[in-house]
C-alpha cells in the first residue's frame, strides 16, 4: 500500500477512519460469499447480447451484432497494445500513436475526424489505457462501406503519408495534453501515484502519456516500430453492432480488410500483483484549497475471483453519499469535504 498526502492536519483522524471502515467492508464483501451464490439463482436476469465470431485468414477477428432499430452500425476496431507494451525511456508512445491514426493514409490522406463526420458519423474519437487503444464511430449504414475502408486503409497502409510534420504536430498536441492534466488541482498526483506505487519496471510503473523526455525523443523511426509490430490484424478485434447482418458484416470486412498482412506474434505480459510490503508514505505540495489523501493497494487484476469482492467493497466504502466513508468522514465527523473508493482492475493488475 502506498499513501500520498497533499498537506493537511487531519490526515492521521482521517486515515485512522478509512482503516475501520474498509476493514468493515472487506469483512462485508467475504460475508457475501454465500448471499452472492444464493443471488446467482435469484430471478434477476443478466442481459444477454447475441453475437456472432469470425476469425480472418489473417488473425483479425471480427464481432457482429444484429440491431435493426435504427440504421446506424457502430465500428468499434480495438488494438491489444497500450502503455504497458511500452519500455523504460520510450513511455507515451501507443498514446502518441493513437494521435497519428487520425492524421490519414496512403488512400485516405485526410484529416479523419472532419472526413468521416462529413459522411454523418458520430461518436467519433480513440483512448488509450495501459492494455489496449480503440477507436469508434457510428455510421449511417449507408456509410459503413466509407468507414470500413477508412479503418482498414489506416490499420494496413498509414506509413507511406505519416511524416515528421505530422509527428511533430501530434507530439506537441500530447505534451499540451500533459501540461493540461498536469496543472489541473491535484493532477500531479498521477504521475507521482503511478511511479511509486508500481515497482521499476513494472508495466504498469510509468502513466499512459508518458514523460516530456521520452515524447521528445520519439523518432520516426520508433514510432514506425510501433506501428510495424503492434497494429497487425492479428492484434485487433473488431466489433460492428448495429443494422448489419453476420453475413454481410464478414463479405465487407474480407473485402476492406482481408489483404492486410499480419503482424509478427507478440508476446502477452502475464499477471504481475506487485504486492507491496510494510507502509510507504509521500507528500507532495501545490496551490490547492484542501489537502487530499490517497491510499492506494496493488490487488488482482481484471478477470479474477477478487475482482467482483473488491467491487462490492469499494461500492459499499465509496460509492456515494450513501456509503460508509460519506457518511462517517462527511457527514458525521466532518474532516472531509468528499470521499470515495474505487477498484481499477486492469488486464495483469489492479489497484484498490
């Protein structure tokens, strides 16, 4: 567990608080072990979403949906790359190349959010996390065909146009980015949480947009590797959901995607917990109007037996005015001006 204080006097009261009230909450969540198996049988139905699964020659693997409510398809292509498959003194770049994807391609060489909003397409945008980097729009289905090829045509053919003006552009977009995050009220702890909470060279041991040094330093030649080694067709999945059937989703996707060549195998991370010994401690100071404290565990991951207990604890510690944190720290005690919990579960880690 590691801690960060940002100034303030009431941190050994507060923090005394949290340590009785998440002990309660965790001894809640295992209590709720057997009351979750009697709620599995309850009459509370999950959702199911029907799909149907293809798998190209090429590795890419594709997911339809059929929602014939309106005529809309929305593309959703997610690659399996993020910060993580970064290393020390190369940080920030899948971010950065998140930015270069929308600066066009070879049959494509437009600014991608302006063409493809001409067309109709809405919630239109890419993120980035330490696990992977996807990108979106919704389309009328009589556009599908323009956005396939425009998705296609940048996975399989963006080198050919991407040169250092475009390079230097999105690199300075992304440090503006950086300085934006970074000047907001406490939003340096970020950066200062993600280095001391991770062990040296743990994946997860430096922040998805990386350092100033590192953007900088990105070359064309890095960010060609990149692309190179991480945006195959092996590595992505892609899901249209919306007015498309399974068969006509497959005929175009062959068609937009199917001659792109696969990448070179890539190697999966495997769980790394980082499990933390004894207590560190941190404080840091800025301008301010009340100190905040984070105290931060290094747990299990996504897709683990944890997960879901440390998601019922967090809920009942800090999941709003109603929970034990809000109403004893805020209501009842009045040190704190707000309080909440989380539980962030990544793909080989998580943090509590």
């Amino acid at each position: 567990m590691t801690e960060f204080i940002r100034r303030t006097k009431i941190a050994a009261s507060v923090a005394m608080s949290v340590a009785l009230l998440a002990t309660g909450a965790l001894q809640a969540a295992e209590a709720a072990k057997p009351a979750a198996t009697k709620a599995a049988k309850s009459d509370i139905a999950i959702p199911d979403i029907p799909y149907t699964k293809f798998v190209l020659k090429n590795g890419l693997t594709l997911l339809v949906h059929e929602d014939h409510k309106t005529p809309v398809v929305a593309v959703n292509t997610w690659y399996h790359v993020g910060s993580k498959n970064e290393k020390p003194g190369k940080t920030g770049f899948a971010h950065l190349f998140e930015h270069l994807m929308f600066s066009g391609s070879d049959n494509f060489n437009k600014t991608y959010i302006n063409a493809m909003q001409q067309v109709g397409a809405t919630d239109l945008n890419g993120t980035t996390n330490p696990d992977r980097t996807n990108y979106f729009e919704n389309v009328p289905t009589s556009m599908l065909d323009y956005a396939l090829f425009a998705e296609s045509d940048r996975m399989g053919h963006l080198l050919g146009v991407l040169d250092k003006k475009k390079l230097d552009l999105q690199r300075g977009v992304v440090q503006n980015e950086k300085r934006q995050g970074e000047n907001q009220p406490y939003g340096v702890t970020r950066q200062l949480l993600t280095e001391n909470t991770w062990p040296a060279g743990h994946p997860y041991s430096w922040t998805t947009i990386g350092s100033m040094a590192d953007l900088d330093a990105a070359s064309m030649t890095d960010v060609q590797e990149w692309f190179k080694t991480n945006y195959g067709p092996n590595n992505v999945v892609l899901v249209l959901a919306g007015d498309i059937t399974p068969e006509q989703a497959r005929e175009k996707v062959e068609k937009y995607y199917g001659d792109i060549p696969a990448g070179p195998p890539l190697a999966k991370h495997r769980e790394w917990i980082a499990k933390r010994s004894g207590t560190q401690r941190g404080t840091v100071e800025d301008r301010v109007p009340q100190g905040r404290i984070y105290r931060v565990w290094n747990v299990p991951g996504a897709h683990t037996a944890t997960e879901p207990l440390l998601d019922l604890a967090s809920h009942v510690l800090g999941g709003g005015k109603t929970s034990r944190f809000y109403k004893r720290l805020v209501y009842k005690d009045q040190l704190a001006s707000s309080a909440n919990a989380g539980n962030y579960s990544s793909e080989i880690a998580g943090q509590f």
